[in-house]
C-alpha cells in the first residue's frame, strides 16, 4: 500500500506538482494523425489538465496551441483552419502552427507587427511518427530527443495507432500493463481454444500464479512472467516499461513479428487518453487484422467519436468506447456463466471495467492505494511506483531526470515456451528477438 502522500504525489499531473512536472520532460502522444487534415477542422484536446489545440495547416505541418485566442480567449475551435493558420471567429486574429499571431485585422497595418509580437499564444514542440502526433511540453532548454520506439520506426502501412478516453487516473491503467496475474482471471474463457483475443494464449489459463523476475534498465525495466505449460515447457511473457508510462505487452508465442503497447496520458486526474498502438516489422498490417482491431474484441475497445465535457472545464474531442459505466459494460450474465470469466465482450472492456470501478479517494477518481494489500505477483507495480516517486521528488529538489535523455527504447516484448527456467538466460538466448535492430533512417512520418 502507498502513504496517502505517496499516492496523491502519484496520481497529481498539474503544472507545478512533482509528477506533473516529471510527465512534461518527456515526450508525449497527444492525437492520432489521422484525426488531423490539411487546412481541416481542428481537435480540441486536454493534456496534463491544459486546454489545448491541434491542427494541420495548409502545408501539412501539425501545431499544438493554447485552445483560447489570446485577445478575448474565444474558443478557437470555432475558427477557420486556412492560409497556414487558424483564424478566430470573434475578431479575425490569426495564429500559425507556433502559436505566432501574423494578424490582427482590427488595428492599422502601421501598429500591426508590434502587436503581434507581444500577444502570441503558448504553443508546443511537436513530431510525427508512427500515426501519431507527438508533443513536448516542457522547458524548451531541456528538450530531449525523439524516442526510438519501434511503432515509430516501422514503414508506412506497418503500424496503426488508436485513442479513447478511459475515465480513470491515469495510474490505474499503467498498473494494469504491469500485472501479468490478471489474465489468468479477468480475460479467462471457459473454453480456452475458444478465445478470440489474439496473443491471450490458452497458457495463461493453465498457472495462475506466475514467477515474476524484474530487471531495472536506464529507460525504466522489463520482467518475465514465467508460467508452467501443460507440455512441460516454461510459457515466458516479457513485458517491457518506459518511464513514465509506456509498455509493450506481449502479443503472441513463437519469432517475433508482432509488437504493441499502451501509452497513457493524463486529461487530468481523473481521466486519461490510452493510446494504442499495434505494429508489424515483417509487412504491412492488413485487412483482417484491421478488422479484428475494429471488433473491439482487445485494443482498442469498440468506439465512437464524440465530444467530452469534464466538469466545468471546455469540451474535448475524443473517442468513446461503447462499453461503459453507464451501461455496465455491457455485461452479459449469460455469456458469463458458460462463455468467459467476465461476461464482458473486450479486453480493454474488461480491463476498464475494473478500473473504472475501483475504490476510490473521495470525490476523485484516484484509486486509494492506502487501502490495498500488494503480494509477489504485484512486484513490477511496486517498482514502478518507487521509481516514479524517487524521479518525481529528485526534479522537484532540483535534479533534472536522466531518463529522458536515454531515449533508446530500442527494446520489444514477447512471449516464448522454453525449457529455460532462468530469465536472465533466456534474455540472453533471445536477445535478437527482444532488440529493435538499428536503422539508419529517421523514424517514419
């Protein structure tokens, strides 16, 4: 369990918090490219409890900016993405893809430059890869390079990206990427050749309690969930985590072609955008895998696309799963009684529904890890939480995190049946398979 201290410290992502501070050194995914077209409409986003703006202008470079003009703070969703720059409807002022105001049509030309140059708005450094468009939104002085992760390095037509609003802290996702235990129950069947989750594997059935050996790394650690198979082999899942909220998550058992993760990033604190992300190094991905990631039946869960008003604060752009609190997840208990463990159709579905739904702080949707009681099998999210802290705190004495800067998440996960009972030995026997291999070109846009 955490000190009351130690779970708020964790689960606060406003500017100025330890953790909040912590998420703003790195790297970010902030909306699926696909989302944006050139001179289209823009998407209205919340990171990290700020407002703010996504658009695509005529040249096709990609912006990020405060989501309120900065003469009256009218709403600039509302304006006209054309001429390489958003448009406010209310008075005309303009703004670029760097937040730069180039016009003001409401005072003489002569005044025009010198105002301009005084009432920009906030903007942040973006990049584009993998089908997604990244943001950084810390000190420009500590700008770290772009992270080599696979997703984002693979061909066009080799990756797929997807997004949704989960309402939860963000904490309580990444804590579920890191707990190997859960599949034995929460994304049980009855018949296991029967589940269609591809990757679930009929082996995380047969041994419910796994051996779990951790490795901590410059980008954060991976660790090996060891299970007994009914051949007599070991089933070895390899999980992977970056700091501060990356994983790759095994997708299958045999040679690595195949890779995927979850990034989650905070709203605010009391709910998150998950990204997924699904790859392939050895084609491109095609249309029966499309379909699948479509059903819902694992990641992403089925969605909508819509708009999210969270409290008092301006509405978002998102998409929304289908399975929800406010329909029980669509629960079957048919479908529980001679199906799955659950009832629930998805995997992300059943993962939410647990999430979404655990004992919270009071008037939050922080889960209140003051009351929880943490066993052998919980050792990755321990570590993670110890590690997040010690950074969390060094920054705010100060000591500007490493990490960041050891962005060669150059690393996979995968799931393999071996006779090795060693972890360290059997990373040492694959080693191929759990590195990305060098590339020298920049990752693909």
């Amino acid at each position: 369990m955490l000190t009351k201290e130690d779970n708020h410290l964790l689960a606060s992502t406003r500017a100025g918090t330890p953790m909040g501070e912590l998420f703003r050194r790195f790297w970010l995914p902030a909306v699926t490219s696909a989302e944006l077209e050139r001179d289209g409409a823009p998407v209205r986003l919340r990171i990290l409890h700020e407002d703010l703006l996504a658009f695509r202008d005529s040249n096709g470079d990609t912006g990020i900016i405060d989501a309120f003009c900065s003469h009256r703070l009218a709403p600039l969703y509302f304006g006209r993405n054309e001429e390489c720059g958003i448009r406010c409807p209310y008075h005309g002022w303009k703004f670029d893809v760097d937040g730069n105001c180039v016009d003001i049509p409401s005072i003489p030309r002569g005044n025009n430059e010198t105002a301009r140059s005084r009432v920009g708005l906030k903007s942040y450094k973006t990049r584009e890869a993998g089908g997604v468009v990244w943001v950084y939104m810390g000190p420009k002085d500590r700008q770290p390079p772009f992270p080599r992760l696979e997703i984002a390095m693979v061909p066009p037509g080799h990756s797929h990206a997807s997004r949704w609003i989960q309402r939860s802290n963000w904490l309580a996702g990444l804590e579920g990427e890191l707990d190997s235990a859960h599949i034995s129950w929460l994304h049980r069947f009855y018949a296991p050749e029967a589940n269609p989750i591809k990757g679930g594997g009929t082996e995380t059935f047969d041994d419910a309690a796994p051996d779990i050996t951790l490795r901590e790394t410059d980008y954060g650690f991976l660790y090996g969930a060891r299970r007994a198979h009914a051949s007599g082999a070991n089933y070895w899942r390899v999980t992977q985590w970056m700091v501060p909220m990356f994983s790759l998550i095994p997708r299958g058992v045999g040679e690595f072609a195949e890779g995927g993760g979850r990034a989650w990033v905070p709203i605010d604190d009391d709910n998150v955008t998950t990204f997924n992300f699904y790859y392939r190094v050895d084609r491109p991905i095609n249309e029966d895998e499309k379909s699948y990631m479509a059903s819902g039946v694992a990641f992403p869960p089925r969605l909508e696309r819509g708009i999210v008003r969270l409290g008092e604060a301006a509405p978002i752009d998102t998409y929304l799963p289908q399975a929800n609190v406010d329909n029980d997840y669509l629960l079957d208990r048919a479908l529980q009684s001679g199906y799955n463990f659950t009832g629930i159709w998805g995997a992300n579905e059943q993962d939410r529904a647990l999430q979404e739904s655990m004992g919270m702080v009071p008037g939050s949707r922080v889960v209140d890890r003051t009351r929880e009681h943490l066993v052998g099998s919980d050792e990755a999210i321990g570590r993670m939480r110890r590690r997040l802290i010690g950074m969390a705190r060094a920054l705010a004495e100060g000591n500007e995190p490493a990490e960041p800067f050891r962005a060669d998440f150059g690393v996979r996960a995968i799931g393999k049946l071996s006779d090795i009972a060693n972890f360290d030995e059997l990373r040492s026997q694959h080693i191929e398979e759990f590195t990305v291999p060098q590339r020298s070109e920049e990752p693909a846009q």
